[in-house]
C-alpha cells in the first residue's frame, strides 16, 4: 500500500520533479522568487491568483484553498493592489517572515540536489542562471533527475512550451472560443472582451494566446456555443462545485452568447450529469482501490488518505462518493 500511495501522491498532475513538489511547495517557491513590494499601491500580475495558478501548474479554482491554508497557517499575507492591464484592484499574495524563511529552507535544500546532464552529475544550484526562478529551473528536470535541454512542463504564463494536463484543458477552452470567433473571418470587439475575460483568468501568456488564435484560424472548426458553454461548465465543476471568479467568468460568456437563465441551468444539469473526471481524481480513485483490496480501509491508511485528498483537493464528498461507488461494487 504504502508504495503505490506515494507513488501517486507524489506525482500529482504535472510533468517532472515538479511533480513530486505539493501545491504548497510550488507557491512557495513562486512567492519567494516574486516578492510583493512593501508600501507600494501595484503589484505584479505574478503575485495574483491567475497568475500564481499559471506559475505552479495548478487549476485557477483549486488556488483558494491552498492559499486560504496557507494564510492561517501565518505564511502568507494578502493585500489588494493595482495590478497593470486590470480595471479594478486586485488580492495579491506575499510571503510573511516565517512563510520567507520556510520557502528559503526549501530553495536552498532543492538546490543542493544534484541532476545528471550530459552523462555528468551537476549540482542544481550551478545550472541556475541569473534572475532564473526556481520553478522555472526545475521545469527542466525530469522525474529521474535528469536535466533536459528544453522544459519537461511549461506554464501556461510561458509563450511557448508543453503545458501540464491541467493547463491543457484551458488551452483546448481557449482554442474553440477563438475557432467560434473567427468563423465569419474576423473578431469583434464583443468577442475580443470575452476572450480577454478568460484568457485573463487563466493567466495565460499573450504569445501563447496568440498561437492558440493562429492555429483556430487555420483549423477553422467552430463549435456551437452550446458546446463551448457546457465543456466550461463540465470543467468548472471537476471537483463539484462553482467557486466564486468562476461564476462571474461564466456569466459573462452567458451573456455574450446570449443564452437565457433555462438554457444555462439545463446546459448545469447537463454538466453534472456527465462531469470531467480530474487526473487528480484518477489518481485518488486508484489508492483508495488498493486500500479498500482487503475490504477495510486500516487507520494508518486513514490518515494517508487524509493526507492524499488534501494534497490533491479531493474534497470530502468526492470521496464519500468514490469509497460509497467501490463498496458497492465489492458487495
């Protein structure tokens, strides 16, 4: 048991030694490297949630909670600010003198780690260039320690490079909104808010976007709306629920599409009947069928379980579902 559950735990949804970082890690190491002014009125677009989820490879709706912990926890601190390009201020995160000190004692302990380039052992701490972030070296190393010429992951805040599942999704949502707009061969400036609006919560990279808009011209492929609506919809609800920017978001693509409120809730019902099911989820579903192989679930593997949800977001009714599913299936 123990061995599949690390295994798993360990490799989350991103590609490399990222992986075997937790979400919490990873944001530390962001903010560490990004730190937010003292006494200043903007901060930069980096230290917001959209762009903190774009820097550590994580799902804009799963960033909350890991940040909300975080803060009780006297890591972080949070502030509203004049971010550039924003109409109104926005909540931007910082590192407090303890959350400074934990993220320093991590860098320095991933950068003492040696990785194998050319056939030679290297230390980390070496290979990094001047100004380079930490998550940005280590998006060059793969699970073996193994250091590439190109990156194994990169976030979407990138113009170029392979985006981790979660990022992937955003990037297919992004491709069929510009296929939609350029069906009659021009975008209007109706259409250029919308795409603005999410390209804006996913905090993707403008030269990606503007690749992402070259390949729907050239696909030309468009979708109904109906269809583009219910894949935001299935997307926004993997873990259940509609979190607050994401309601907002989905408003506004409602409204620009011109559906009414009865096409919205039967495209919601629609999405809950046939939900995306997360790699996340994947990953939790096959530890709890390892622990459940010989019908009970130990209190030691309890509380890696407990452990497990919180490191990926598994909610508590998400796994109530998954363990009342696999009982049902052994009785």
């Amino acid at each position: 048991m123990s061995r599949h559950f690390y295994g798993v735990m360990g490799r989350e949804v991103v590609d490399g030694y990222l992986g075997s970082l937790t979400t919490e890690e990873r944001m530390l190491l962001h903010l560490f490297d990004h730190t937010l002014p003292e006494g200043e009125w903007e901060a930069p677009a980096t230290l917001t949630q959209a762009g903190i989820s774009a820097a550590v490879h994580v799902q804009r709706k799963h960033v909350p909670r890991t940040l909300k912990r975080l803060e009780n926890r006297g890591d972080i601190t949070t502030s509203k600010r004049h971010v550039p390009g924003a109409k109104q201020r926005r909540q931007v995160y910082g590192l407090t003198s303890t959350g400074y000190q934990l993220a320093m004692d991590l860098r320095t302990k991933i950068l003492s780690q040696e990785v194998t380039m050319n056939g030679k052992k290297i230390s980390l701490s070496i290979l990094r260039k001047g100004g380079q972030s930490t998550l940005d070296l280590l998006s060059y190393v793969d699970e073996g320690m193994n250091y590439h010429t190109e990156p194994v992951v990169s976030p979407v805040s990138n113009p170029e490079g392979t985006a981790s599942l979660d990022a992937q999704a955003g990037e297919n949502l992004i491709r069929r909104l510009f296929a939609r707009a350029w069906e009659d061969g021009k975008i209007t400036m109706d259409e250029q808010y919308l795409l603005s609006e999410v390209v804006d919560f996913l905090g993707m990279h403008p030269e990606r976007v503007r690749r992402l808009s070259d390949e729907a011209r050239r696909d030309q492929k468009a979708p109904p709306p109906e269809e583009i609506y219910l894949d935001m919809l299935r997307q926004a609800m993997v873990d259940g629920e509609l979190v607050d920017d994401e309601i907002a978001l989905l408003e506004t693509v409602r409204i620009a599409y011109g559906f009414d409120r009865l096409t919205h809730d039967k495209l919601l019902n629609d999405a809950k009947k046939s939900p995306i099911v997360s790699e996340k989820l994947i990953t939790y579903k096959s530890t709890l069928i390892t622990a459940l192989d010989d019908g009970i679930i130990t209190n030691d593997e309890d509380a890696m379980l407990s452990t497990l949800r919180k490191t990926l977001g598994i909610t508590d009714s998400q796994h109530a579902s998954l363990l009342a599913e696999l009982r049902d299936k052994i009785k």
